[in-house]
C-alpha cells in the first residue's frame, strides 16, 4: 500500500556510536523483503558490501547485487543524491540516510521534509539505542534527549545485554523523554523490515518458483554462525481495519491526532462517502507526519476503507474500534459537509502537475507534520 506510486519514502536512521545502527542497516539489507533499498552514509567501512555481492563501482555509488545502492556523501550532497536514487531507471523502492557524520538528525529530517523532489516523502526518523550504555552515553551526548524527543520510532537495541532489570530502567527514561513515540526492543538490531520498509510489489518478483540468491545464502550463513537462526527479536503488532461504510472526515482526523502511543505507521485508503465520492484517499502515516493521497476509485472494485496500522504495545482490538467509530451512520445528520473535509485536505499532497489539487487543499503544512 504505497502512499504514492511516484514518491519514495526517506527513512532517516540515527544512533551514536556503538549503538547499532549500522548493525540494524546490515540487517535490513540483507533482510530488505524485495525491495530495492538506496542507502546514503558517509562511510562505505562498516557497510557489508563484500559480503552482499558488490556488482560494481562508480564513483561514490556502489551497486549490490541484491539490487541495491549505496552512496557515500557528506550533507551538503544529499539532494544530489536523493536526485539520482528517485530516479525511474534507479528503481529503488525506499531510500535509509544515516545520520551519523553527515549531520544532525533534526537538520536531516528538515532537509527531507524541505526538499522540492516530487518523488520523495518523508518515511520517519529511527532512532537506535543501545541499552546497555544509554546512561553513559546521555552523560556524554545529552543531545541525545532532543534526537529521541523528535524520534518517530525509538529501536531499543542489545537489549539481550542489559537484563531485564536493565531495559526497564531504559524503558522508564526513554518514556519521560518521548512519551507516546513506539519503543521496539531487539537484539543485533534484527528488527523487523516491515517497520520500515513495505513489501515491494514489482513483476518480476512475483515467480512461483525462485532460486535461492548469493544473498540468501550469505543472510542465512550469517544468521547460522551468529545463533540467531532467523528469529526477529523486534516485537511490534501490525493491525488491519476494514470499513464497508465511509469514513467520516472530521472524525477520522480527531482519531489521527489523539492516536495512542505506540503506533508508529498507518497506510492504507480511506473512501470518504458524499464528502467525495468520486476518490479514495491514500494514507501515509509515520509518527507525527500526515499525508493524503486523492486518487480515482478503481473501477468495479468495492469501495471499501482498508488500513493498516503497525506499532509496538498497541491495542489490536482498541484501534480497530477507534476505526469503526469513524465511520459514518447513514443518518441524514451524519452526512458530512465540503467543510468536513478542510482538516483532511490541509494534508493533501499538493502535485505540481495539478493546479487544482493545490487549490483545493489551501494553504497546508508543507512539511506535513501535525502539531501536537
């Protein structure tokens, strides 16, 4: 359920030293679910491109053969390069910029959010954290209480090292600092790829039958000689909802800025009934970023409002009748109006190619961040 077929989501990884970060980016590399991934860091050295099968070298960009791409470059390239990876012969489905030596994660973030490239949009700030050193390294980088207090999902990583005892102190401290933001404890920074990456849909991924790749291969042997043996350790909850009723727009809307702590992502489509029959809207939800995509119901398909949900500590059965109680009653006095649908459209994407789009949502957030 991609936000926009056009527009590939940036996902901002941040951590200090010794954190994991690059551990987690390895991961997802190997583990990336079939999507292309363009990684941009400052430093080729800790990235495994041996081991994930370098096809080639051009420049400052090297070629995986798992069909990803890194780029090594300091902050003043990065939309230079955010340009040559969201290009259509790129065909990269997401792009991971790592923060540490580039920049701080505030300015990439507002980098990201301030670029004027049509494909991209802003796929949320992850935070790692080791939670064995945390104190130690609060004591030495207390900037780290501002990058966590702006953090979209906080990866509570070595968790296997800390105890029990241990995490829960973590657990309490990162709670004061940014309460309500999702917090996924793992080990070897082996969360889940679908926090933050969608599984990618491209044709000729789609063979009944498939050979097992050098990447396959290397991901297993890895696994095997580091006695994980596959398992992910990240616990988090993906949660659907399904409508056969239309949403309410002002009642969507209050759900989306009083939504739980914990949930971390929401994409789907919403059918908003008489408010505006002729489109579903696109949902891409990370944090506190909003964005609604309008586009043409496909024709013969049963308009239906179907969203997905992902976090960590959420209430399943909660969110799904948060859901259900925005959608409409059918009474007359429940049809939404054109006004009812102003919150929706102040976070409408606004193309460049369609004027009226841009008229029709008013004068929005640019950056698409809801202000809390």
């Amino acid at each position: 359920m991609s936000p926009s077929r056009s527009q590939i989501p940036v996902v901002v990884l941040a951590g200090f030293l010794g954190s994991g970060k690059t551990t987690l980016l390895n991961h997802l590399l190997r583990r990336n679910g079939g999507n292309r991934i363009g990684v941009v860091v400052n430093d080729f050295g800790a990235i495994e491109v041996d081991a994930m099968t370098v096809a080639g070298q051009v420049g400052s960009t090297i070629s995986l053969g798992n069909g990803c791409l890194c780029c090594a470059v300091d902050a003043g390239e990065l939309d230079e390069y955010l340009e040559k990876l969201t290009r259509p012969s790129a065909r990269i489905d997401v792009i991971v910029v790592e923060a540490s030596g580039l920049a701080e994660p505030e300015e990439l973030v507002r980098m990201v959010l301030a670029s004027e490239n049509p494909r991209i949009v802003y796929g949320g700030l992850a935070e790692v954290v080791d939670a064995v050193e945390f104190d130690a390294t609060r004591t030495r980088h207390p900037e780290i209480d501002r990058h966590l207090a702006l953090a979209d999902l906080v990866v509570l990583n070595k968790t296997d090292r800390a105890g029990v005892a241990g995490v829960a102190a973590v657990r309490e401290a990162l709670d004061a600092i940014a309460p309500g933001t999702p917090v996924v404890e793992t080990a070897y920074g082996r969360i889940d790829p679908e926090l933050l990456l969608d599984p990618a849909a491209r044709p000729e991924r789609a063979e009944k039958v498939r050979q097992l790749s050098f990447e396959d291969l290397h991901a297993d042997a890895y696994d095997a000689e580091h006695g994980h043996e596959g398992h992910l350790h990240a616990a988090y909850e993906s949660v659907s909802a399904v409508s056969a009723a239309p949403l309410h727009p002002r009642r969507l809307m209050d759900f989306l800025d009083t939504r739980p702590p914990g949930l971390y992502r929401i994409k789907g489509w919403v059918g908003f009934g008489a408010a505006d029959p002729a489109h579903r809207y696109a949902v891409h939800a990370v944090g506190r970023f909003l964005r609604f995509y309008p586009e043409p119901w496909p024709p013969g398909e049963e308009r239906l409002t179907q969203l997905v949900l992902i976090g960590s500590g959420i209430d399943a059965d909660a969110l799904r009748k948060e859901v259900a109680a925005c959608a409409q009653s059918g009474r007359p006095e429940d049809v939404p109006d054109e006004r009812s649908m102003w919150g929706v459209l102040r976070y409408v994407h606004r193309d460049a190619d369609d004027p009226q789009a841009a008229e029709d949502a008013g004068e929005p957030d640019d950056s698409g961040l809801r202000h809390d």
